[in-house]
C-alpha cells in the first residue's frame, strides 16, 4: 500500500449504498426496514442515515460489506428511491459521523431535526 492510500479515507470503508428520494417521508420508510434489517444481522458492521444532501432526502448505509443476502435485501430497499453515488464530501462527512458513533457503542441511534421543523 502507498502513502496515497494510507491517507485517503475513502479507501477505508469498502462498502456503501446511497439512494435519493422524493420526499423526507420516502426516505424515512426505506431508512426504518434498513436500520431493521442491519439490527437483525448480528454479523453485520453497517450504518444507516437518512440525511438531507443539497435538497434531496437520502438514506445511506455505510461500513464493512454484508453478507451477500443482506446486501441484496438492503439494495432491493433503496431501489425503492434512485439509486446514486456520493460526492466526496458527503462520504467523508458520513464516514466521520460513523466513526465517531461506533466509539460510542456497537448500537448508537441518534435523531437530528432540520432547523426550522
């Protein structure tokens, strides 16, 4: 491994699916079965987010690649919006909050609001 790839995070996370929905409600459906599934599978190391991203509502889920079942049910949800890639910006901003989260515990749940709500 060269100094390029020791330093650049994206490199560490080697599994993530991103999806863009219509409306914060959409993605909050998809965002509870995920956050479900990924409770059940107590082999899986995953994050889910439902996060506001310009002015798109996604759910993302993040972290070491699941079995191949769980990674199939979790992409059958997400096809329920569109599914994209992220920017740079948003990855590494969702890998910081992962990080910070799985110091904290195995299972941390948090529940932000837009200002304004």
């Amino acid at each position: 491994m060269d100094t390029a790839e020791r330093s650049n995070p994206l490199l560490e996370v080697p599994y993530y699916q991103a999806a863009r929905f219509k409306n914060k409600t959409a993605a909050g459906t998809v965002y509870n079965v995920v956050q479900d599934l990924i409770y059940q599978d107590v082999d899986c190391d995953l994050s889910a987010y439902r996060v506001k991203l310009g002015n798109s509502w996604h759910v993302v889920v993040i972290g070491e690649k699941p079995s191949d079942s769980l990674h199939v049910q979790i992409e059958a949800q997400l096809t329920n919006g569109v599914l994209v890639s992220l920017g740079e910006d948003a990855l590494l901003y969702l890998q910081d909050r992962r990080a910070e989260a799985t110091q904290l515990g195995s299972w941390v749940e948090a529940h932000y609001t837009e200002e304004g709500e």
